[in-house]
C-alpha cells in the first residue's frame, strides 16, 4: 500500500519543505510548478511541469495525473495547493488586467478547478482522502499594497469552509483544511524586502523581522504542516494556523 502525496510548488520555497517532511515520512510525492527542482533529494519525487497560471489543458493534465494512479494501492492520499504568488505589491489601482487576472488564477481559480477535479476523480477512492490549502494570515487581515493577495487567500479560507459542509455530507468524503504557515523564509518574503515603501508602508516590518532572524525555515514549517496534518484533532474546514501548534 502507498501513501500519497500531490502538492503544487512541490519544487521550492515551503513546498520544498512540505516534500521533504511528507518524503520523511514514506510518501511517493508528485509535485507540480513550472520549473523542476535537480537537486539529487528530488530523484524519487516525480516532478510535473505546468504553468498554473493558465487554465488550458489544465483539466486534462490533473485528471491525468490522478488517473494513473492505482487507487487499489493507496492507503491515503493527500492534495496540497500550495503555489501562490503575491503578485504586484501596491494599490489596487496600480494593477493591470493581466496582473489582476495572473494572481486570481493561481492563487483561486487555479485552487478551485484542481480542487474541484480532486473531490470529483477520487469520489470512488476508498481510502482516506484530505487537501491542504496553504493559506495565508493575509486571508484574514487587510495589507497596504497587498489587496488582490489578501482577497485571493480569503476566498481560499471559504472555499475551504464551504467543500468541508459539503464533503460532510458525502460518506468517505474528502477532509479539506486551510492552514496559515506564518513568515517564512523564502523568496517570496524576498520580494516583500524588496517593496518600496510607497507600494508597501508596512516594508519596514518585514526587513526586521528578518534582521532578527525571526523568519521560519523552510523545513521547521514543512515539519509542521505534516504535524498538523497527522493530528486531525480540529473540525473538517478547519483555518489553522502554524504558530498556535508550537
Ligand atoms: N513565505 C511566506 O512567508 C508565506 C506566508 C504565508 C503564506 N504563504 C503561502 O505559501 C505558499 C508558498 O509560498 P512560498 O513562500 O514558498 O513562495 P515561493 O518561494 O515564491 O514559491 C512559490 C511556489 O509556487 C510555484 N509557482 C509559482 N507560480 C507558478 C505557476 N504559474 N505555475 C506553477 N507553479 C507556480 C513556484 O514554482 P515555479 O516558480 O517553479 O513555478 C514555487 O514552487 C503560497 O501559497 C504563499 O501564498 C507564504
């Protein structure tokens, strides 16, 4: 019997560190991004590319993947959306169509439709089954400069709430929880650093808290995303957030 694992941006930043925990831990890891990760921990990953931001063919490519699956074989399975970008930093107005369009997809739209083929190819799976949506504390607290951000994790947090209701009601359904991972060291706190003052006020607090080295590390807060994922000890829809399990 197999334990599995899915998860997209499975290559770098926190994804890396989920995939090293969930590897840890005897799954066979599929992983989906744009880019493939070479170093030699990623032999036995297999690796996905596709471009997430873009809808077309998308169906296809993730029912594939699901369907050359053995269900037969698998003991649990378990479905990350983790990928997600903070888009162009500023006010809402400095944004363009197409960079509205870009974060909405991969950080909802993108959820949503994978999501959405998960719940409907593994409806007849009988072993357990649970997503994991890497939120984000933005989903539930307003930035300056981060609006599309903020609103895309919101509707994340919801849409988690909502397929729980929904799962509850399906027998063997999916669990589904969303999870906040706090400051993390990757490069997408880089490019918070790097924001102008102008386009984020609150660009200060970010550069100390990574002087005070106070920034998680990839594989502290992949460790514990596992650790949260092993205890079920929270409702289905839950919004967890790391921190409150240190
Ligand atoms: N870092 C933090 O402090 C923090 C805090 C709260 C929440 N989060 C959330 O945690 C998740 C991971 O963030 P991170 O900090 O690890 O960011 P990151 O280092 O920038 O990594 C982003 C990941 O998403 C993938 N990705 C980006 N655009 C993609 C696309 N168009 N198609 C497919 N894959 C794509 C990237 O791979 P490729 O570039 O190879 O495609 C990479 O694996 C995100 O959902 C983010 O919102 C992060």
């Amino acid at each position: 019997m197999k334990k599995i694992l899915i998860i997209t941006g499975g290559n770098k930043g926190i994804g890396s560190g989920i995939v090293s925990a969930y590897k840890n831990n005897s799954y066979q890891i599929i992983s989906i991004a744009r880019t493939l990760n070479q170093l030699d921990e990623y032999k036995e990953v297999k690796q996905i590319v596709l471009d997430l931001s873009k809808t077309e063919g998308l169906e296809n490519a993730f029912s594939q993947i699901l369907n050359t699956i053995n269900k037969d074989i698998v003991e649990r399975i378990v479905f990350i959306n983790n990928a997600g970008t903070l888009g162009k930093i500023g006010r809402l107005e400095t944004n363009s169509v197409s960079d509205i369009q870009n974060i909405i997809q991969l950080n909802t739209i993108t959820p949503f439709l994978l999501t959405s083929i998960f719940l409907k190819e593994t409806q007849n799976w009988h072993c357990p089954k649970k997503i994991i949506n890497i939120s984000s504390g933005a989903a539930a607290k307003p930035y300056y400069g981060w609006s599309l951000y903020c609103a895309s994790k919101a509707a994340i947090d919801m849409m988690t709430k909502s397929v729980a209701v929904e799962q509850e009601a399906i027998l063997n359904g999916t669990k589904i929880i969303a999870i906040y991972p706090g400051v993390v060291d990757t490069d997408m706190q880089t490019q918070i650093r790097k924001s102008s003052p102008e386009s984020f006020v609150d660009v200060q607090r970010f550069i100390d808290l990574k002087e005070s080295n106070f920034l998680v590390k990839i594989n502290t807060v992949g460790q514990e995303i596992f650790g949260i994922d092993s205890l079920e000890n929270y409702q289905n829809g839950a919004i967890l957030n790391v921190s409150d399990y240190r």
